[in-house]
C-alpha cells in the first residue's frame, strides 16, 4: 500500500518555517556589518550564528528541499510561483555564498565587504522573498481546496456504488428467503443465511449513510 501524499499545507508550513525568517537575518547581518568593534560581545556573536543558520537553511529549502516535499506531494509549482523562487534564490545566493566561510570572524568581514549589501538585503531578499511566501501561501491553500473537494466527491461516488451494492445484497437476500420459504423444511439453514446477510446489508446501509452525513456537514 502506497504512503498517502503529503497535505500541501505541511508542504507550505515547512517551507514557510524555513524560509521567512532569512528575511530578518539578511537585516541583521546588515547590523552587524555596520558595527564598529572587530570583535562583537556575546549577544551580537549569538545574533551571528543564529542569522548564518537562518539564511543557509532558506537556501537549502529554496533550492533542494523544497523539491522534496513537493514530490511527497506530487505537486508541481506553476511556471509564474517557479520564476519567484528562482528569483528568491538568486536573492539569497550572495550571501549564502559568503556565509559558506566556516571562520565566524571571516564570516563577517566578507558581509562587510559584499557590494550594496544594505540594498541587497533591503530591496531584494525582503520584498522577492516576501512576495514568493505570500504567493506560495495562497497558491497552496486553494491547490489543497481544491485537492480535498476531488478527494469528498470521489468518496460520496464510492459511497453511492456502494449503496447500491447494498441494495442489491437486500434484494438478493429477500428472493432467497422467499425461495427458502417455498422449497420447506430443507430451506431453512439457507433462510437463516438469508437473514443474516438481509441484517449484515442493513447495518452497512446505516454506515454509509453516517459517512455521507459526515461528507455533507
């Protein structure tokens, strides 16, 4: 039996949770550039390390992970949600290019030294990123609409076969009866059989009509 797919709102909640926040470690590196020390106190090394993971983790989703989970879902981002991403990702990519230095010192005299770093980090990964997120968000929301609509007809069309199913089970069972009846006494265990199945097709009936109940709320 194959693994269900994977909702595409955990699709979107991971990569959401993985991305937005690049968007505050991009300006927060812009901060510690500008800070005059070479060597910064405890809290601004912190605020280093936690905008380094920050920015390397929304690049690995952006450019691999992100495929990952779309295949969990077999989902394909639209040409125009395609053409953002890859603009996010060249957002990113410098500096995710220079956060590939291991040395945090290093780390941050090569930010100081990338151009228009306030600029890339102000007019580019904010608003392209933002506006990939907030796309993706909406895209998703109304793929996943309208994937759970296909999967509660597709149910209420199993339902109504196998209504009628029942149906015929009932009908089937009631001539056996009548024939049990007819032929005597040597039709009596093939009447009992009758009945059971006749109540068995009842209280399956009285199931499915509880689950197209549930479909319908």
């Amino acid at each position: 039996m194959e693994p269900p797919l994977k909702p595409l709102s955990d699709v979107q909640n991971s990569a959401f949770m993985a991305i937005a926040p690049c968007r505050a470690a991009s300006l927060a590196l812009v901060v510690l550039a500008n800070e005059d020390s070479q060597h910064a106190p405890d809290t601004m090394k912190e605020l280093l390390e936690q905008s380094v993971r920050r920015i390397k983790s929304a690049y690995a989703m952006l450019t691999e992970g992100l495929d990952k989970l779309l295949a969990e879902s077999e989902y394909e981002l639209p040409g125009d949600l395609g053409t953002q991403r890859k603009k996010s990702i060249d957002a990113l990519a410098p500096f995710a290019e220079v956060l590939s230095t291991q040395s945090d010192g290093q780390i941050l005299e090569r930010v100081r030294e990338m151009p228009s770093l306030t600029a890339q980090a102000l007019y580019k990964v904010e608003p392209i990123v933002s506006q990939f997120l907030i796309d993706m968000t909406k895209n998703m929301f109304e793929a996943q609409k309208s994937r759970d609509s296909a999967r509660d007809e597709g149910m209420r069309d199993a339902i109504e076969n196998a209504e009628t199913v029942g149906r015929h089970i009932q009908l089937i069972a009631f001539n056996a009866s009548i024939e049990a009846a007819r032929i005597g006494d040597q039709g009596k265990g093939f009447a009992v059989i009758a009945s059971e199945i006749r109540n068995l097709s009842g209280r399956t009936q009285t199931l499915l009509d509880t689950m197209s109940g549930y479909l319908r709320a």
